[in-house]
C-alpha cells in the first residue's frame, strides 16, 4: 500500500474525489468511495466525511465489487 493507512481520517486524504451512490437517501445513509491510484480505494461512511476511511488494494476492491455484482452479499440487504 501507498502513504494511506486503513482507519485514518478521511479529511486527511489530499485529493481523494468522493463518489457516492445515486441511491443514497435524503440523510446521506451510503457509502463513498474514493480511487487513490492506481492499485489502492479508500471507502468511507458518508455519513461521517471526516470519519476514518477503509483501504483496499484494486485486488480487493474487484474482488468485493465482483461478489456484489454476483449477489454474493444480497442475504445482507433485508
């Protein structure tokens, strides 16, 4: 990994752009995600912007985005 470390403050990542999703709700009940470079994203709960930010490698990003994509984790949205 890069000069990010997982659980710092998500304000302290100069230049990350933030992009959540559209189905984000009125109280900002989502996600953000954010590509560093080339081979590391950060996430973090749009709720606290400033809050601590998750990073993963473009490995772990693909495989969580591909499980997603497959409804690997659809038991989790009831």
């Amino acid at each position: 990994m890069g000069k990010w470390e997982n659980g710092m403050a998500a304000d302290q990542i100069a230049g990350a752009r933030w992009q959540k999703a559209r189905a984000s709700d009125a109280k900002n009940d989502c996600i953000e995600v954010a590509r560093l470079s080339e081979n590391e994203y950060a996430v973090r709960n749009s709720r606290f912007p400033d809050g601590p930010a998750l990073i993963y490698t473009k490995d772990e990003f693909d495989a969580f985005i591909d499980g997603v994509g497959k409804g690997e984790f659809s038991n989790m949205a009831v």
